[in-house]
C-alpha cells in the first residue's frame, strides 16, 4: 500500500485517518473477520505497520529539504 503515501510530503498527518482507515479495511478483509474488530489487530496479524510514521517522516523530509533549499540559493 505504499502507492497510498504519495503526496504524503504535502498533506501531511492531516490525511492519515482515511489513509490508516483503508489499510484497516482491507486487512480485515484478507483475514475475513468482522468489521467491527479492532483495525490495529488485523493490520499486527497480517504484519503491517502503522503508516503515520512513514507519513509523518515523509512530511518532515520534504520540510527539511525545502529549508535546505532555501538556503543553497544565492541572495
């Protein structure tokens, strides 16, 4: 599901729940279990990982690179 983090430089932590809640869904649905079970029980059973910190971290990179490049230009 990592084609689901692009963008995630821009849109940051703000669009993590629908992104978390999609990986959630579909790991309920490969393990064919309730929809009310718990999402973070599913995605642990099938190996997932949260997202938000690979979305948190793609944000923080894009950031950094953008002051970095701030400061490479001449004045």
């Amino acid at each position: 599901m990592r084609w689901m983090l692009n963008g995630a430089e821009i849109w940051g932590m703000g669009g993590g729940g629908l992104v978390e809640g999609i990986q959630g869904k579909f790991c309920k649905k490969v393990l064919r279990i309730p929809r009310n079970a718990a999402r973070r029980e599913a995605e642990n059973e099938i190996g997932r990982e949260s997202m938000g910190g690979n979305i948190l971290c793609a944000a923080i990179k894009y950031w950094i690179s953008l002051k970095q490049s701030a400061r490479a230009e001449p004045v």
